[in-house]
C-alpha cells in the first residue's frame, strides 16, 4: 500500500474513491466491515480550490518566483501577489531593511 506516498495528486475524484477502497481494505485486514460507498467529503466541490491554494502558498514559502507561479498555477500575477505575496520568505524584507539603515 506504498504506492500511494509522496506522489502527486491527480483527479480529485479518482484520490477520494481510492481512499474509500483502502479504507475497506484496512477494515477488512483487521475484521471490521466499512462501508464508505455513500459517503462523500463535506465539502468536495471547494477541495481543488483548497489543494491548488496549498500548492500555491507551498511555492511561495518555497520562493517561486510570482510570474512563474502565476504561469504554472494558471492564476493572475495580480492574484499571485495580492493573495500568496506574504508568504514569500522576501516579504517586507526591503521595508524592514529600510528602517534599519541610517540617513
């Protein structure tokens, strides 16, 4: 069941009936019957939007910079600097600097 680790994730649905799967399997492998056929994540519809704001956030701590991420995330230079700019390990470094030099 290693397959599965440090991979990235693919289609949202595909990952969650897989998960579903495993979890039967695990059940099964210790006596317990799961039934997780009907179940699915509250809020499904907004998890692609959660994991590609992960990813974004991760690129900026990262230091990516906002044109390339904006390009590979498919996502405004506006949006990028508006939205994940602080997460930059530059950010405010310049204005910092600047109160801390003499005149």
């Amino acid at each position: 069941m290693e397959d599965y680790q440090r991979e990235r994730a693919g289609d949202i649905e595909t990952g969650w009936n897989r998960a579903v799967l495993l979890t039967a399997e695990l059940g099964r492998a210790k006596g317990i019957e799961i039934e997780l056929a009907d179940v699915v994540p509250h809020a499904m519809k907004h998890v692609p939007h959660a994991m590609k704001h992960t990813a974004i956030t991760c690129t900026k701590h990262k230091g990516a910079s906002p044109w390339e991420a904006a390009g590979y995330f498919s996502t405004s230079l506006r949006t990028i600097e508006d939205v994940y700019g602080h997460h930059s390990p530059e950010h405010q470094q310049s204005a910092a600097a600047a109160l801390n030099r003499r005149a």
